[in-house]
C-alpha cells in the first residue's frame, strides 16, 4: 500500500505471493503485478490522471486497503510505501487486518520527530538545517535564500526556493493557511540518500546512493520534484563514512524496524547535512535490484525478523529516471514501450510536470547508463500528443 505501490508489488509477485494493493495511481502495469488492486485515482480516457480527490492521500489509501480486507481472504501481511510518513496514525486501523512488516506507527513517529533527531546528532559532524513554522518567524530575521516548505509533504510537492524577503510576502498572501508551511535553511549541494536495514537494535547500511532531483533530462527543471536514483556516488570515503555511521546510529536509537531511508546533502565544503528519514522502503528499491543480485524487500522482512545480511553486496552502475511531460499532453501507445514502468494510461492526459513512468537502466557506468535513460525519456515523449494537437 503507498503512493506507488506498484515496485514492492512486482517484487511480492515474483515470489509466488498472492498481492492485493491500495495504490494513488492506478498505473497501466498494476495488473501485471498483483492479483487485485484499487487506486485512489479512477480517470477516464481524455481527463487527467491527477486529480483532486477531495480526502487525505494518506485516509484514501487506508480506505480502500479495507475494503480489500474486508472483500478478499485474509492477508498474511502488510508492507508499506510512500504516502504515511507524516501521518503513521492513519495506519492504525490496519493492525487488527494483518501485522505490519516494518515499523509500527509510533516507530514511524520516531522517525519524523525532528527534535529528537537534532538531539542525537548533537556530536555527530552531520548537520541539521534550521528551521521554523512561518506563524513563529520574523521575516527581517531570516537568512536568505531559504526554502519554503509544508510541513507535510513527500517526493518535493509544494517545495520553493525563496531568494527575497518580497517574495516570500508575496508568496504567502497567496496561500489559504500559511501557518500548515515551515521556513527551512537552503543547503545547496549533491543530493544523497543512504539505505539501511535495521532489527530494533541493530543496523547495517545497505546503500549509499544520489538522488535525481529537478532533472531537466526527466522533464522537470528548477524545482525540488524527486526525479530518481543513481549509484554509485562519487564521493570521498570520509563522506560516505560520515554518512552510514550516522543513519545507523540513528536507526538504532530510534528502534527502527526493516529498511528506511535517510536523505542528506553533501555540500560543498564537505558539510553532511541530515534532511529527513523515510520509516518505510524507499524508491530507490528497483535501482538497488537491478543493480545487484539481492532482493530488497527479502532483506526488508529478514530484517524486521531479526537477521542483517553478513556478506558483501556489490552494486553495478544503474540509474533510475522518474519521466515527467514538458507540456499539456495526451498519453498514446505507451504500452507498447519495452522496459518502462509505471505506465500512465492510454488516453489520459498529463499536465506540464505530471509523471508520466519511470525507466531504469544498468551499464558499464553512471554515464552510460543516464544516458541509456535519457534516450528512453526522448522514446516516451514521442508517445505524448500535445493536448493543443488533439482539442
């Protein structure tokens, strides 16, 4: 169940599992993945697949997840993706279905206190950005440019990078509720993200990876939208060091279960700058797949069952690219693309910087392989009929 629940599910299915998912998209491949699916999104051929849903993301996948329940034979398990990291409550209902493989929601709570995580890193060389709600900030106070944020949010929806104070004024006038946003210090650097498997106790970093985000090769230009993942990374040992000791100790102090992903920025005077924890598996699981030989989602499970692998993992160079429209555009044929995942279906019309699939590819190195992606994202906007073609 999660905001793209489509990955964990082709993983589940290709064990022999019997998988039902609650998913946002509703994405042409979920039927090859799964045995049942519902999506949150329900459009029809000529609307756009994004809409407003009128409920909570997060309350709307929990509640198709029991009429799932509720329909089908009873579930062994539950694994959860993108979509509950701010709202761990929602799960809740859910516990008296099947036992949740990973952390508990009061683990997910841990996880996103940010106080307690500042607590902790007190010693540590990595560095947390500051931060303060908009309702208790002096605008003649701050440092600029900073970054303007929702408190809840996920993938960089809804984040700006604000250069002025003029700005920011004008910015929040045009908000409904200013107090549900937070004014965060703008750390420029190289986006990074470290996966680790965790048993409550104990923790082995899995993954050191980058992060692709605001890729104008993906369709997206000068903005904070998640875009992909790419290892390895080119950085020094002291980094990457710095970087692992501090996801484990910080998943071993906040009791974590299964695999989570840390998010940092590695600027350029070296300064590791921690930005958030993922309680949950993370979008970089088919890239770590199919750049290695493991299965992510075993190591998950072994994890939560008390077992860290003892052996060495060797990644291949991989990139995954998330394909965003550059314009207003109706999806044609994309179905008949080999190698593309996360289908947006025929018909359906995709706004400017909407997803459109994701593509993820392995070569003799990072430059190969985005490149490889790169021509794959040129294959998919041929399938793309502007919508000004089509009215």
């Amino acid at each position: 169940m999660g905001f793209n629940a489509r990955p964990v599910a082709c993983n589940l299915k290709k064990t022999g599992a019997t998988v039902f998912v609650s998913d946002y998209w509703g994405d042409s491949d979920l039927d090859d993945c799964c045995d049942e699916w519902i999506a949150v999104l329900s459009a029809l051929p000529g609307q756009r697949q994004r809409q407003t849903i009128g409920k909570a993301l997060h309350k709307a996948l929990v509640e198709n997840m029991l009429v799932l329940i509720e329909e089908l034979p009873p579930m062994d398990l539950i694994l959860i993706g993108s979509g509950f990291d701010d709202y761990s409550d929602s799960l809740r209902p859910l516990l008296d279905a099947a036992p949740i493989i990973g952390n508990t929601p009061d683990g997910m709570k841990r996880a996103r206190d940010r106080e307690r995580i500042v607590e902790l890193l007190e010693d540590s060389p990595v560095r947390v950005p500051w931060s303060i709600p908009v309702a208790e900030s002096n605008f003649s106070d701050l440092e600029f440019p900073l970054v303007l944020r929702p408190i809840h949010s996920g993938g960089g929806s809804g984040i700006r990078l604000i250069r002025r104070e003029e700005t920011l004024e004008s910015v929040l006038s045009d908000c409904e509720d200013p107090s549900g946003f937070i004014l965060q210090e703008y750390v420029s650097g190289l986006d990074l993200s470290c996966s680790v498997l965790s048993t409550g106790n104990d923790s082995r970093a899995l993954s050191v990876q980058g992060q692709l985000v605001g890729v104008p090769s993906a369709g997206v230009n000068c903005t904070f939208a998640y875009c992909g993942n790419y290892i390895p990374v080119r950085i020094s040992s002291e980094s990457q060091r710095t970087i692992e000791e501090a996801s484990i100790e910080l998943c071993n102090e906040l009791s974590l279960m299964g695999s989570n992903g840390i998010d940092f920025v590695l600027n350029e005077n070296g300064e590791v700058y921690l930005m958030e924890i993922n309680p949950r598996i993370q979008g970089s699981l088919e890239m770590l797949e199919t750049a290695s030989e493991i299965s992510v989602l075993s190591l998950h499970i072994e994890a939560v069952e008390g077992c860290l692998p003892d052996y060495d993992i060797q990644f291949r160079p991989t990139v995954k690219m998330i394909v965003y429209a550059r314009q207003d555009s109706v999806v044609r044929g994309l179905s008949s693309l080999n190698g593309i995942a996360d289908r947006t279906p025929d018909g359906l019309r995709v706004n400017r910087g909407d997803p459109v699939c994701t593509v993820v590819r392995s070569g003799s190195s990072i430059e190969s392989s985005y490149s490889c992606c790169i021509n794959d994202a040129a294959r998919v906007s041929n399938h793309l009929v502007p919508t000004s073609d089509t009215d």
